[in-house]
C-alpha cells in the first residue's frame, strides 16, 4: 500500500497519465534520487518491456533506472549499438516529461561512458530519430548510442544512414521466421561477395538471435554492478 501510494504522489508529481502508475510500480522502478540498476530478476527473460507496440525480454535489458532502461539492439550498426528508452510507452520526445528527459540522458551518458572503453573507441555518436519523417519506426523515444573508432566509416555522416536503415529492421522484433530469412540472405550474400571489395559495414550487419543478443546484455550488465 505505501509503494502505490508514493507511486500515485510521483505520477502527479510527473503529471504522468494513469497507467504509468503500473510503470511505477514495476520491479525495475525505484523511488530513488540516483540512478542504478535493478534486481537481476528484472532481466531475465520472463520479464517483458514495452518497446512501442513490441516486447523487449528482460534478458536483452542491461540497465534499468527509475524511468528509463538500456537494451541491446536487434542489428547494431557497429559493436556496442544500444538503445535507452523511457519505461513509459512514449511516441514523440517533446512528449516526454522534465524527469523523464533527464532521467533518459542521464542514462546515456553513464551508458555511454562505459561503453566507450568496453569496446576499444574514442567516441561516441548519440542520436534520436523523433518522427516518422526524421526515420522513426517504433513509436517509442529512444536514444541510439554508437561507440565509434577512426575510420569505421569512410564519411563520418555515413553513420546516420546506417542508423536509418537499421531502425527499418526494427519492427521485425518477435518474428523468428523473418530473422531466419534475413540470416539466410546475408549469408547468401557473403557467399557471392568478392575478395577485394571495400567493406560494406551496412552489408555485414545481420539480424541476431535471441540467444546473442541476450550474452552481450549480460556482458554488458557486468559493466554496471
């Protein structure tokens, strides 16, 4: 009873719609001033997150903070590629609440600062897509961050179309079957290619199981605790 009750007086205070209280009530969402992880039973795969209209398992989640959470990308456009979405199912970022702006950014820079290293870059790319138009497919904000090394693309701006065509393969989320397709046809494709060709990074990029996406969030997760 006092859980639901600070999670009403939080709400209010967010001026969140209703149903977010059940968001605020979830296992992974913490009355806390600082940002930190969850239990690790938030994260395993009998957990679901909401991603637009999809499902994200937990056990593809690395991070959870009170109103935001970190998970591994479908087809990331070079290592370390994740997402950070607020817990509440929001289309458009001026839609997000103040907490909720500073909760999500907060996020990705302690994401981003540990990535950085993990996986041997300089830099970093943060980016959002906000709207069909700017190439938002899921609608659901969210922050795309890259860790990036000299050279991974032969034009730096090469990186947002990268981006673009890897947010379109997003809505594939939950069909096996088309992820198997996929898989079939890059392979198909890396069968035809020919020694000598520049690398194509959108080419070598292909849609990943359940199971590998679920190891790196688990390596990942080690970097947080």
């Amino acid at each position: 009873h006092l859980h639901g009750l600070q999670s009403m007086l939080v709400r209010r205070a967010l001026q969140l719609p209703r149903s977010t209280g059940l968001i605020l009530r979830h296992p992974g969402f913490r009355l806390h001033n600082s940002v930190r992880t969850s239990a690790a039973a938030d994260m395993d795969k009998s957990v679901e997150y909401n991603f637009g209209p999809y499902k994200i398992r937990g056990d593809e989640v690395f991070y959870i903070s009170k109103l935001s959470f970190a998970f591994v990308n479908l087809k990331p456009v070079v290592p370390g590629h994740v997402l950070i979405s607020p817990l509440r199912v929001v289309k458009r970022f001026q839609e997000l609440a103040p907490e909720e702006i500073a909760d999500m950014w907060s996020m990705a820079q302690r994401v981003g600062s540990k990535l950085e290293p993990h996986y041997g870059a300089d830099s970093l790319t943060m980016a959002i897509q906000d709207g069909p138009s700017a190439g938002q497919t899921v609608p659901h904000v969210h922050i795309h961050i890259l860790p990036r090394k000299p050279g991974d693309f032969s034009k730096n701006d090469e990186v947002y179309d990268a981006i673009d065509r890897s947010a379109k393969s997003l809505p594939q989320m939950g069909s096996e079957q088309q992820q198997q397709q996929q898989q079939q046809q890059q392979q198909q494709q890396q069968q035809q290619g020919q020694q000598g060709e520049p690398l194509d990074l959108d080419a070598e990029r292909r849609v990943r199981t359940p199971d590998e996406m679920a190891a790196e969030a688990a390596e990942l997760r080690k970097l947080f605790t």
